[in-house]
C-alpha cells in the first residue's frame, strides 16, 4: 500500500483544495408555466415533468 514518506505541508493542501467551492444551482425555466425550476425536477409550481403531469395540486 502506497503511504507518503512526508506530511504535506497547509500550503500544497491549501492549494489542491483551493477549487472545491460550492456553486449555485442552476434554474431553467418551466416549458408549460415558464416558473423557475431545477434541471431534471417536477415543477413546483405546476406540477409537470417531461410533458406529463406527476404531481397533483389542489386548487
């Protein structure tokens, strides 16, 4: 088994992590209500996924 012979330094750490952020997520639009929604999620706000309703709201 592979084992490193020193202690990386917080410096090279530090660096290899200094990418790993979060982000943002990323909102498109609904097709059928044009409401924000997620990529590959059920509309919140109408309920719809893929040209089919799944989820039903009482109105």
């Amino acid at each position: 088994m592979a084992v490193p012979k020193k202690k990386l330094s917080r410096s090279r750490t530090h660096k290899r992590r200094s990418m790993w952020k979060l982000t943002a997520p990323q909102w498109v639009e609904c097709p059928r209500c044009h409401q924000d929604r997620l990529p590959h999620h059920v509309c919140p706000h109408c309920g719809y996924y893929n040209g089919r309703i799944v989820v039903q709201h009482d109105a």
